[in-house]
C-alpha cells in the first residue's frame, strides 16, 4: 500500500493532487485541517489529505534502492508533502507518547507543534464548556393553571409555591400563608386557567374559613349585656366605646349605662363625660373593685353596660394585676381586648400574652385605615382562635365602626382597602 499526505486550499484542489499523484483509484484515509507556518494556530488554515493506493510499493522500494519498511517517491513541482511510512499514519490516530529526546530512530511525527496547539485549544474548550450550564427542561408555553398542572405537560417542581407568594405580598405570614395554600390546593388545581379575580375569590373563600367572629351586638340583647374594654395605651379605647355606645343608641334606644375605671388620665374621664353628655346617657366614675360592683348593680336593668379602663402597659405587671382585680369577680362582664392594627406584629403577640391574665373573649382591632396590609388581622387570629368582634377604621363617632364577617375581614385583607375611609 502507497500512502501520501497532501496539503491544499481546499478539498477540490486536494482531490485533485491525489488524482494526479495516486491516481483514480486512490483511496482517501483521513481528512483535517491544519496551521503550520510560524503563527501556529492563527496561520492560515491548511487542508491536509491521506490518501493510499494498493501497489507493489516493496519491490518498488527496492528498485529505488531505499529503505524497503520505507517508501520513497519522486518528488514533483506541486505541492506533495515529504514521503511518510505507514505506521506514522496509524501513530497520528493515538495520543501522542511523551516527549523523547531528538533521534534519528525515531518517526518524524508531522508538525508536532501543532498538535501540542491543538491539545491546548481542546483544553481551553473543555474549561468555557464546564462553565457554561446544562440545558434544563423547558418551561411549557401553554398556559398553566394556577398552582397546578398543564394538560400537556408535567408539574414543574419549584420550592415556592406561587399561591404562598402570592399571600405573602398581602401582609400574611409565611406559616399562615401556607395553611392557606394547603386548604386551597385542591380547588385551585381542579380549575382550569384561573384568571386573577378567580384566585383572590377562591383564597378569600379559605380566608373567611380561618376566621371566628362574633357579632356580640347585632341584635337586642334579651339580657344585659356588660362589655368592658381593655388594652395597651393609645389603641382608641374611649373613643371605640363611644362608638360601640352611639351605634347601640341609634339601633336599639337609650338603655345604655357608662362606666369608667380610667382614673389614670383625667382627661379621659373628661372625654368620655362629653361623649355621655352628648348622648344622654349615665356615667359612673369607680376607684375601686368594691365601686364598680355597686355600679353594675345601679346599672343591672339596662341593656347595655360599657366599661372603659385605663391603658396599661403589657410590660407593667402591677398595673394588669391591678385591673384583674376589678375584672376578675365579674364573670359576666365580657372583656374585650383592643389591639392597634399598625403595632408591629411581635409586640401584638406579647400584648396578647401579658393581658393573658384576664379572661380575654374578644379582639377589637383599631386604627385598619392606617394600614398598608391587614395581613396582621389573620397571622394574629390564626395563632390565637380569639373572635374578633370589632373594627375600627377612623375616629368618627360612630361612623368608623365595622361589625365584621369572616367573609367582609378577608375581602378587606385581600384588596387595595379603598373601602376602609368613610371621610
């Protein structure tokens, strides 16, 4: 067999030097390109062709009077590359052995050079491809339903669920926000292509589910009815009586009676007084555990009795000892807990703690329309399962008073709370 290597321009010039040399039936071994010169790898590319021929190319060498394990070819004027024997071919299909000091034994490997040029551009290859991330699946282009499946393609598996996201942006806590998510999951995952009011209708619906109120005034009171409220400083709590008494007094009549334990701060005893007067109704200032048992007795054929107290600190341990013994032999006096919707979250939770020593039945939440969110009204509720009775969303007497449902409480976490201002 007759083996030649030939360099060209191209693989048509290249044909055709192996046509001229070799002859029709050569046969070609191996293309590639190659760059030689002394630019190395950014000279010029070369296009380098083994080829072969089956001759007689022993007895041929031997007419030459060469080498016989080596062929020797006339050279010609075209561009015919040196004479190369036929392991060297079969040695360009292996990794090259290491270096070897120069010997006139060894093969003359073809332009090695280039092939440790070669070696390094295979490397630097190896490097950008390892930076360059695998590709993933590909996100479906059909619309999904929301927090669920596409008819067409598999459930994308991510760590954070939409509908908790969606949740979180309304003030509602993590943990609450996924029993939320949980109650809803299967609803939203039957239901095909939710559109956005769909959603907030559905989580509404979960909402409302989470939420206990009681509507301790809705109707008149076939008993009578003693309601004492209680809290930290500045929640509203003279004013929320006010208006607890004026709604009363224009549903239901005049058999109202006001108490005050607020000997704290003279000028809230003065604010309730003007709030009596103009309402028309009694008011009995007590100092002592033993005066305000006398008062419910002067008071007990009335309908509605409404105690106001003094605002204690949740950190004050004597004062809410002090206020528990006005309250705590009085079974029947239901207590009401104010809470201000714009205090942050964690200082809502130990005021809930500390006032934990009286017999808390309901939550009064004040200030909503000085909130952002309302989220706070559910991460609340849902750790304390105490009913809600009251909302407040103003001072106005009694404008800014809201009897809530469950239902009317999710709707104002879940939208923009443009309904919050009667002004």
């Amino acid at each position: 067999m007759q083996v030649k290597v030939f360099e060209a321009k191209d693989m048509t010039t290249g044909l055709k030097m192996v046509k001229e040399t070799l002859g029709p039936d050569a046969l070609i071994l191996s293309t590639r390109t190659v760059r030689n010169g002394r630019f190395g790898v950014i000279g010029k590319p070369m296009l380098e062709i083994t080829a072969a021929i089956d001759t007689n190319w022993r007895e041929s060498s031997g007419r030459a009077g060469g080498n016989p394990d080596k062929l020797r070819l006339q050279k010609k004027p075209s561009k015919l590359m040196r004479d190369i024997t036929y392991e060297e071919i079969w040695a360009q299909k292996e990794e090259p052995p290491p270096p070897a000091e120069p010997s006139s034994q060894s093969p003359s490997y073809p332009d090695k050079a280039i092939h440790s040029e070669l070696a390094e551009l295979r490397n630097l290859v190896k490097s950008l491809s390892s930076r360059i991330p695998p590709p993933g699946p590909s996100l479906p282009r059909t619309p999904m339903r929301a927090g669920g499946d596409s008819s067409h393609h598999p459930r994308i598996q991510t760590s954070i669920d939409p509908v908790i996201t969606f949740l979180v942006g309304y003030g509602i806590s993590q943990e609450t926000a996924q029993v939320v998510a949980r109650f809803t999951r299967d609803t939203i995952e039957q239901t095909d292509h939710l559109s956005p009011s769909e959603l907030t209708a559905i989580l509404k619906a979960a909402i409302a589910r989470l939420f206990a109120t009681e509507q301790i005034l809705a109707e008149r009171p076939t008993a009578a009815k003693q309601i004492c409220l209680v809290g930290p400083t500045g929640v509203g709590k003279t004013t929320t009586l006010a208006k607890i008494a004026a709604d009363y007094l224009g549903r239901f009549g005049h058999r109202i009676a006001l108490i005050t334990i607020d000997t704290y701060r003279i000028a809230a005893v003065e604010q309730l007084k003007v709030y009596a007067e103009i309402m028309h109704l009694p008011l009995e200032v007590v100092l002592t555990p033993r005066e305000l048992r006398q008062a419910l007795e002067k008071f007990r054929d009335y309908e509605l009795i409404l105690i106001d107290t003094a605002g204690r600190s949740p950190k004050n341990s004597s004062d809410l000892q002090e206020l528990a013994g006005f309250l705590l032999p009085h079974p029947q006096v239901e207590t009401h807990l104010l809470l201000a919707a714009t205090t942050r979250e964690r200082e809502i939770e130990e005021t809930i703690r500390r006032f934990g020593i009286l017999p808390i039945n309901n939550f009064i939440f004040t200030k909503i329309d000085e909130c952002d969110q309302l989220g706070v009204l559910l991460n609340v509720h849902y750790n304390n399962d105490t009913p809600i009775s009251f909302l407040t969303n103003g001072q106005r007497v009694p404008e800014d008073l809201i009897t809530p449902t469950p239902a009317a409480i999710a709707d104002l976490i879940m939208n923009e709370h443009g309904n919050l201002y009667n002004g």
